[in-house]
C-alpha cells in the first residue's frame, strides 16, 4: 500500500514537471505582452514643452536656417578639440574667434526644420548620440561660454550668444530625429534660458526672470517625461529587455505619436534579431519590418527600417561591446 502511494506521488511530481514544461514551452512560443507602460498618461503622445520657446526667443525671420546650422556643425566637426577646450577652459570673448557661434547667432531667427535630417545614412544608425549631434550640441556649448565670458562687459553680445544657443536648442527638439538631438537640445534650451535668466536679473527684468524660470521648470518636466521612456526604449539591459519586448513591438506602430520614440524603437527592433529573451520576438522583426517598409512614408522612419533590416550579427557583436 505504502509502495503503491509512494509510487503515486513520484508519478504525479513527473505529471506535474512536464506540464510545467509544457506551459513554458507555450510561454516561450507566445510573443511578449506589452506591459502597463504603455498606458501611462502621455507616454503615446507626442514630446513638448509647456511653454512654447518661441514665446522666450521669436523664430519667424528669413534665410535658410539648415544651410546656416550644417554649416555651423561642419565648422565644429573639422575643429571639434578647439571647440571643446574652449568650452572647457577658454577665455576669449570675441565671437569672430569661434565662426560656429557666429553663425548659430545669424540663424537664430531663421527657420530650420531640418538639420540633421538632409544626412540620415549617418544620423539614423547604431551609435546613439551622432558625430552631427555631438558637434551642434558643442557649437551651442561654445556660444553658452562666450555668452558667460560677455555678460558683465557686453551685455548685448552676450544675450545674442544665449539667445543663439536657445533657438538652436529649440530647432533640435523640434526636429528630433533622435533622442540624443532632443536630450542635447532641450539641455541647451535650459542653458540659454539660464543666461538670458541672468542678464534679466542683472537688469531687475523680475517679469523676464520668472517666464524663463517657468520655461526652465517646463523643460525640465519634458526631460524627466523623455529620460523615462529612454530608459526603456535605449536600455542593452537584458532584463529590461526580456520585460519590455513587446512595449518596443507596440512602439513601431502608428499608435505611438511621438515620430522620434518610433525611430528609436524601430532601430532597438533591430537589435532583437539577436538579444530578444523569446524567439517568439524575433521571428517578428522581420515581418514588421517588412510592413513598415512597404507603408511608412517619413523619411527618417524608412531609414530606421533599413538599418534595422541591415543590421547583421556582426554588427550587432560589434555594437554591443562598445554599448552603444
């Protein structure tokens, strides 16, 4: 009887393991759901700032913006180590010594909806923060510095140099390609709020002091909203990963309204050819891509998909040692 019962409970354990085997062999052919992430308040809608920056800057002047911001960016590309020295420790306060600046100063009022968008072969790729985004993000830098070095004797150059590196913060944000572009130009939107903030108070402008402090506070709401997601959506965590396979699936599609979350989520799509934790989401990529491909009509979106598509397992070793 005892044999008989002992015998009962080794087959009922044995029943059990292969169940449990069964129902992770179904878990693991099952795409990954989406998590609750997807609706939180907002996290779907397209990235902006409260308060608008053109009410703090006015951007509605003539010339072509984009020829005047690639140019400025070519110019820091082809002389990045001065730039970042100067910024680093400099000390001249002529703008003539820094032609970058200058003319991120005769664009200030011009339109630019596109800058880094006429070269997306480099700007829509594997590494994170562009050679392009870098060398906006320093040109914005160098005139924050010569704007700094200009308030006390030159004030009038100074706000020029501060509201340079604000409109081109805000040019960044609005075109956005990339999270980097957006993350580097909200931080110059704060910096050259934060000068013009200074050169407000120094002339007892209390009125100016506060709409730029409220701009500030606003852009810093935007920048923890965007921080958030992009530790989700640019995380190499395998765990986070493995969570939050099918929120990235979720954020390629037209659901999301935010052109730049898609962008990013497209190219991490990519990468779950090879990282993704069930192979229920790789055997997905490809046929989204091939959807994407074939309806997508942005231009920027449709060279995600490609270097996504591209994207080989010696790309994908080659980019994950160097965790970008």
């Amino acid at each position: 009887m005892f044999g008989n019962m002992r015998g009962w409970i080794i087959a009922a354990i044995i029943v059990g393991f292969q169940a449990f085997l069964v129902m992770k062999a179904i878990e693991f052919n099952q795409p990954t759901p989406v998590t609750a992430l997807v609706s939180e308040p907002g996290v779907l809608d397209p990235l902006a700032i409260d308060v608008d920056p053109a009410s703090i800057v006015p951007m509605e002047g003539s010339g072509d913006g984009t020829a005047m911001y690639r140019a400025a960016l070519a110019e820091v590309k082809g002389q990045d180590s001065r730039y970042q020295k100067y910024v680093d420790e400099g000390t001249s306060t002529s703008v003539a010594d820094f032609p970058a600046v200058q003319k991120l100063i005769n664009a200030t009022s011009a339109p630019a909806t596109e800058i880094i968008t006429p070269n997306l072969d480099e700007n829509v790729s594997y590494i994170f923060e562009t050679d392009e985004i870098k060398a906006l993000h320093l040109a914005g830098l160098a005139a924050e510095h010569l704007g700094v070095l200009n308030m006390a004797d030159h004030p009038a150059v100074a706000k020029k140099c501060f509201e340079a590196e604000f409109a081109l913060g805000a040019k960044m944000l609005a075109e956005r390609v990339r999270f980097y572009e957006a993350f580097d130009g909200i931080a110059l939107l704060r910096g050259g709020a934060g000068g013009l903030k200074a050169l407000a108070m120094r002339a007892k402008k209390n009125d100016e002091v506060d709409k730029l402090a409220k701009f500030d506070d606003a852009a810093g709401a935007t920048l923890d909203k965007a921080n958030k997601l992009w530790k989700v959506v640019g995380s190499i965590d395998t765990d986070q990963i493995a969570i939050h396979s099918g929120d990235i699936y979720f954020f390629t599609g037209p659901q999301m309204k935010e052109r730049m979350w898609r962008i990013e989520s497209t190219l991490k799509l990519g990468r779950h050819k090879f990282n993704a934790g069930k192979m229920a989401d790789a055997v997905l990529v490809d046929r989204r891509l091939k959807t994407m491909a074939a309806t997508e009509k942005d231009p920027a979106l449709l060279a995600a998909v490609k270097t996504a598509d591209d994207l080989t397992l010696a790309d994908y070793r080659s980019i994950n040692s160097t965790r970008q």
